[in-house]
C-alpha cells in the first residue's frame, strides 16, 4: 500500500453505493450490481463454512484407522455433503457472483450489467436452489457422492436425492444467468476506447468463463433433471433394469462436471493475472496470449471429460484420445503460469497480502496442475484412481488454486469493495497460516494416495495413520486460516483505515473512480486511452518512473511497514 | 424504471439496448440447445441400441394428432412472426390480434397433447410399475378407441418386435421416458411462452409496441420460434421411427 506522506488522510466519499439507499428492501431489491455481489458473498460464505464443516468431520473421523466419530453411513453422508456445498454452491459462484459481479461493469466502464434485473433474479435462483439442498442436507442428508452416479443415487440410495438434485438443477440456472449476463455485457456495454484487447486480463477470464457456464450448464441441468424423474416418477434412461446407461450418466454429468473445473479455475487466474502486474508493477508479459489461453482453457476444456471414466471399460482407442488431450489442456495453463513468472522478472515487487496469495497460488497450481497428468496418463492412472492422490490433485487446484484467488482478490478488491482497508500484519499472518496449513492438509494426502488409500473409504490401515493425523492436523491450522480473513475482513469494512481511490495503485478502470464506487459507477463515462497494466504512461498514478525506456517502475513506499 | 420506448438507465443510446436484448436472447438459445442436446443424445444412443422397441414404440403415437399439433404450431409461428412484422410497422390492432392468434393456437396445441397424453396413461405406457406395452393387445375391451384393424395390426408388430427383442417391455419404457420426457419439456417450454404472449398482450392492448419500441414482441417472438423448432425435430424423432412399412 502507498504511504501517505503529502497531503490529508484520504476521506470516505460522502455518497456511494452502500449508502445511497437504506433498509432491508434496498437490498433485496437491489439491481445495483455491486450490492448483488455482496448479496452473493454473504450467501457463498455460508455455503463455504456449511462445506467447511462437514470437511472438518471428514478429517476429525480419519484420525483414528478404525474412524474416531461417525457411522459408515454418516460418513457417506459427510464427504458427499461436503463435495456438494463446495462444488456447487461455493466454487462455482464463489469468484464470478461475487467478484465478477462487482468489478466486470467497474473495468469496462459501464453503470451497470447488461441485464441488472436478471443479475438480481439469478441471486433469488441461488438461494432457492441452496434451500432445497439445505433442506436435503438437514432432512436425511446425502449419501451418494458429490458426483450422484447411477443407478446408486436414482434407485438404490436411502438419502434425500431427489430434494438435493433439484437443489442443484435450480442453482445451475443462477450459473447460466450469470454467464449469459457476463457475455452480453463484455459485448456491448464497454466504454469508449475499451478495446477488446484493452480489457483487463481478469474480464477476459470471465468472458471464457461465461462460455464454459452456457455451454456446460444447460447439460449437467437436463442431466440431472432426468435423474430426478427417474426417482421421483420411474422414467428409465440410466436405470439398466430398463435396459438404461448408466455410463451415460457419467459421460453427461463429466461433460460439464470437467468444464466446472474451469469455470472454478479460470476466474481465479483472471484474479492472479490482475495482481501480479499490479505487485510487481509492470505490464504483464505476454497479454495476448494469456487471454487467448484463457479461451483456449475454454474450449479445449470441453474435450476431456472421459478422462474421469478411463475405467469404466471406454474403448481404448477413445481413452488415448482423450488422454492425448488432457495433456493438450495443460499447454494453455502452462503458459499463462511462464507469463506469470516472466511478468515478476525485473518488476518492483513488494509483498503486500494479495501478492502473497499470487505467490502462493502460483505454487500450489503448479503443483495440482502437474499432478493432474499424473492423472491424465492411462498407464498411472490405473494405479492411482480413486486413491487419495485424486483427492490431494484437485484440493490443489480448488483450494491452492480457486480459494488463493478467492482470498486474494477479496484483499486486493476490499478497499474498492468497503473504502477500508484490512489489516496488513494480520492479513499477512492469515495468509502464510494458510499456505502451511494447506500443504500440511492436502501433500499427505499425494503419499497416502501412491500408497493405496482408496478415497471415500472411512476405515484405513493402521500405517496410513500417520499421514492422515498430519492431514488431520493441518485442517486445523487451515480452519484458522479461514476464519481469520472473515473476522478481520468483516471487522475491516467498518473500522478499517480509509483506503482512498487507488491505494496499490494499479492500473485498472475501477480504480479510477471513488471508493467505495457511486451507485452509477462513475460521474461520467470514462473515455479509455490507454493499454491495460501500462504503468509508463499513467502520470495519474503517481509512481516513481525512472527516464530510459523499459526501466522498472520504482514501487512506492510502504506506509505500515 | 421501466419505462416504455425508453432507455434503461444502464444503456446509453435505444440502439444498444435492442442489440443487448437480442444478443441476450440468443445466448439463451444457445444454452436451451444445449439443454435439450442432453435428452436428444440420451435419446439417440437407446434408439440405437434398442431400435425395435423405439419402433414399436413410435408406432402407437397417433400420427394424425402429431401431425396435426405439427401444423398448428407452424401456423403459430406465422401468427407470431406477423405480430412482430406489425409492431414493427405500427399497425396497433393486428398486433393484438396476432398475439391472441398465436396464444389461440398454443391452446389448441395443449388440448390436442392432453388427449395424447390421457391415452397413453389408459393404455398403460407410462414408464413405471404399471407400464405393460401388450395391455391393449390383451385387454382389448379396455382399449376402445382403437379400432380392431389398428389393434389386428398392433399385434402382428408387437410379435415380430418381442421375437427382435426378448426384453422388448423394458426397452419400450426407455421409449416412454424419451416421450414423456422430451415432449414434456417442450411442452413446459409452451407454458412459459404462453405467459409471455399474455404479458406481451396485456402490454399491447395498452397501445405500446410501435415501430421505435417493438423489442419484447421480437425477443418473445425468437423465443416462440426456438420452442417451434424444437417440435419439428420431435415430430419425426418419435412419430416417425418405422413408419416407412
């Protein structure tokens, strides 16, 4: 953060979106994308501790070889619910919905989304959709994997099904409003001079994101819609007494459920692709091709999804295609994390928290990007699937990847978000306990999956213990990790220090209105004239810009350190 | 904030509203071809797998009634188009009566599936406990209104079929559920358009499509017609499986 050496302590601004209306109904019926997003933030910091906690009794029960705390069954009932909260109802709208949201009009200059009624309408969707699985979760709970494979969930599964299915069918509907919402609005409301290759790297992450949530989403809905009549009024697709597929299930449910990945991840990487620039004070390396990659992750994205099923008896033939392109998928990922890294080189770096969540992203997804062609390679993975390998690849990706990002932009996106700012020490503090914590949780998770522990298991060997006790205990150190950011984040919004317009500063459009933002966005409709993270030619900011072409910027100084 | 023929206040000029509005709806489009690709797929592999129950199947659709909601939903996207082209050209009262025409017509296609649906439920060919492709064949007293050479023929397909396929009651239920389950989503597809053929009625009578502001009427239109198509491609994917004997 810059230091304030000249001039007053910045003041809040006397009108901004958060107080220009009052009452209860100002927010319900709010159209105003930003307090959408925080509608959103609420609604998906309630899913993430209800996943949160069922997580803690996976890892409380495994402590023990024989399972210190819960029933076979609960057990079931545990990891699925788990998987269910936080695929659904956190992932995937956790750093569009909210994030998203708030900054996509902010960054192409625009007043508002495209369509602010139906921004509004897909909130209620998420809601109603999270009551029904809720009401599953409570009444009978879920049993049958976050993944409902059949015919266990639509014929034999003694758990609420049905309820939590169209929980999740009607929430998928709030996934496509917002992407449909996103697209248009990149389309047509961008200010003058925002050029398609002026937009800031994390609109282009939503814009590929958007493809993913309109192409893929309409078919795990329609999926999981037959699967729900199949319980409730005996229609036969997946059922084999009817002569049904159940494979096909699988190849539906995958054919969004692998694209949903990207939909976790892409967002996230728009994230790290505003903060490293921003940290590092330079143009990011290589702009193009990490928003073509962003699009490349997209679209090749929708061609691996067999890569779950490699043993459920495809032919051959299909399973090294789709191998051959799970290794193709790799390649756009690759180069965004090169550029990431290229753009460091030579910059001014200073180690603010959001930067350390860039860093800490960078690592953990290379790790769970890595280990996802372990994964990838036919030979490997019929050794290591359904172990606990699995499980510690894409905890690497969700939470090393997603949650870093998540948590990262929240701090990066607070000042504009509240006008305060958080505390830096004890952010900084959060964000290391966080890392160790993590890998403390998910590396031991790598061994105990190369050693054979089956995933979804709720007993284990006795010489497995160790490694799930520092699994275990590394839960722990992460659960304090979590909770930390809520408090000091929420205490922060109130009695933060003001933060002032810019505080990083940094390059973006939505910094360069008041924080927090009017209701309008901006006074007038800003004219864009310059290229996105060009730190050279924006006297505005105020950095420290040695003559000589290509010279680093000169980081400003510290105030609270 | 609604205000008719003006501007939302997140547009700057009418111009990009319309063009948002109508890439919006098209984007919508794309996602409802992808939630019906899901059942057409679904549907696609069982018919390949187990023709001859899909055939058997198909074969006690009535193709009058099909063939006659096919006509009646084509004339409805007429009726539909010709609201649009009248509000585009002003012409106040056609809209209105092209927008009943069209909410006529949609009625008309429900009545006609209502009959066809009541029938299946009486023959027993509803996917479940009950299903039993030969009850009629078996009860022929409970089964009416199909008359004796239409039952004769009935029959004589059904054991060529069940001979084709030992399983043919199991399989034909896959039939059911494709029928059920895609007409039923078209269907509910209806439902919904003709709830906003009511609301663009109600706006309409109140006078306020006209050649600047005709955007709903066009985006209700391209929505009647996807619903349209869809039900062209499900005439011949489940009245006309075998028809060609």
């Amino acid at each position: 953060m810059r230091e304030q050496t000249t001039g007053p302590a910045p003041q809040l601004p006397e009108k901004h979106y958060l107080n220009a209306t009052y009452g209860i109904r100002s927010w319900l019926l709010t159209t105003d994308h930003k307090r959408i997003a925080l509608l959103y933030l609420a609604s998906v910091t309630f899913f993430f501790f209800v996943g949160g906690f069922f997580a803690m009794m996976i890892r409380l029960h495994l402590l023990t070889p024989s399972g210190l705390l819960l029933t076979p069954d609960q057990y079931n009932r545990m990891f699925t619910m788990h998987g269910v909260a936080m695929v659904f109802f956190f992932l995937i709208p956790s750093i569009p919905a909210v994030m998203g949201n708030f900054l996509i009009p902010l960054m192409i200059g625009a007043k508002d989304l495209a369509f602010p009624k139906i921004n509004l309408l897909s909130w209620y969707v998420y809601v109603v959709g999270g009551m029904f699985t809720l009401w599953a979760m409570i009444n009978g709970g879920l049993d049958t994997g976050w993944t409902f494979y059949t015919p266990l969930s639509t014929v034999y599964s003694n758990s609420a099904v049905a309820p939590a299915v169209v929980g999740v069918f009607i929430t998928g509907f709030s996934s496509i409003l917002t992407g449909l919402n996103f697209l248009v609005t990149v389309h047509t409301m961008r200010a003058p001079g925002m050029t398609w290759f002026r937009l800031p790297l994390f609109v282009w992450a939503h814009y590929a994101t958007s493809i993913v949530m309109i192409l893929g989403t309409p078919v795990i809905a329609i999926t999981l819609g037959l699967a729900a009549m199949e319980r409730v009024f005996g229609l036969g697709f997946f059922n084999p007494a009817m002569g049904g597929d159940p494979i096909l299930f699988q190849h539906l449910f995958w054919f969004y459920s692998h694209p949903a990945v990207y939909i976790m991840i892409l967002p996230a990487m728009g994230v790290i692709s505003e903060l490293i620039p921003t940290f590092a004070r330079k143009r990011l390396f290589g702009y193009h091709f990490v928003a073509a990659a962003s699009l490349a992750i997209a679209v090749i994205g929708f061609l691996v999804w067999t890569h779950h099923m490699f043993l459920t008896g495809q032919s051959t033939y299909a399973a090294v295609a789709f191998s051959f392109l799970t290794f193709i998928v790799a390649i756009p990922s690759a180069i965004k994390t090169f550029n990431w890294t290229a753009t460091l080189f030579g910059g001014s770096i200073s180690f603010d928290t959001p930067m350390l969540y860039a860093f800490g992203f960078l690592g953990l997804f290379l790790v769970g990007g890595l280990t996802g062609l372990f994964l990838g390679a036919l030979g490997v993975d019929i050794n290591i699937h359904d172990t606990y390998f699995v499980v510690a690849h894409f905890h690497y990706i969700m939470v090393g990847g997603a949650v870093m990002g998540y948590l990262g932009g929240l701090h990066f996106w607070w000042p504009k978000i509240t006008g305060r700012m958080y505390p830096e020490w004890l952010a900084r503090i959060a964000a290391f306990t966080l890392f160790i914590g993590f890998n403390f949780t998910f590396f031991p998770q790598f061994i105990l999956g190369i050693m054979g522990m089956p995933r979804r298991y709720h007993t284990y060997p006795p010489e497995f213990q160790i490694y799930n006790v520092m699994s275990t205990a590394g839960a722990s150190i992460l659960a304090i990790g979590y909770l930390l950011p809520m408090v000091y984040l929420t205490w922060a919004a109130f009695y933060g220090k003001v933060a002032g317009d810019n505080p990083w500063p940094a390059t973006g459009l939505e910094w360069k209105t008041q924080s927090p933002p009017l209701t309008e966005n901006f006074d007038v409709t800003p004219v864009v004239t310059w290229e996105a993270y060009d730190f050279h030619n924006r006297p505005d900011l105020g950095l420290d810009v040695p003559a000589g072409k290509g010279s680093p910027v000169v980081a400003p100084a510290h105030g609270d350190d | 904030m609604h205000r008719t023929g003006a501007l939302y206040g997140q547009f700057k000029t009418l111009e990009q509203q319309k063009d948002t509005a109508t890439l919006g709806m098209w984007i919508f489009l794309v996602t409802e071809v992808m939630f019906f690709g899901g059942i057409m797929l679904a549907y696609t592999i069982n018919r390949h797998t187990y023709f001859h129950a899909f055939a058997m199947g198909s074969n006690t659709l009535s193709l009058g009634l099909g063939g006659f909601n096919t006509v009646v939903l084509l004339a409805s996207s007429f009726t539909m188009a010709m609201a649009v082209w009248s509000s585009q050209t002003s012409r106040k009262r056609l809209i209105t009566l092209f927008l009943s025409l069209t909410i006529l017509l949609g009625f008309v296609f429900f009545g006609v599936k209502y009959v066809e649906y009541a029938q299946k439920f009486h023959h027993h060919l509803v996917p479940g406990k009950n299903f039993d492709i030969f009850y009629c064949v078996n009860n022929p007293t409970k089964c009416e209104d199909i008359d004796a050479a239409d039952m004769a023929k009935e029959k004589e397909e059904l054991e060529v079929a069940a001979k084709a396929d030992p399983d043919l009651n199991a399989h034909a239920q896959l039939y059911y559920s494709a029928y059920f389950g895609m007409t039923g989503l078209h269907a509910l597809h209806m439902v919904i358009g003709a709830g906003l053929l009511f609301w663009l009625l109600k706006e309409s009578v109140a006078g306020k499509f006209n050649a600047e502001w005709n955007n709903p009427v066009d985006i209700v239109g391209l929505y009647w017609h996807f619903v349209d198509i869809v039900w062209i491609y499900l005439f011949p994917l489940l009245y006309l499986i075998d028809r060609h004997k």
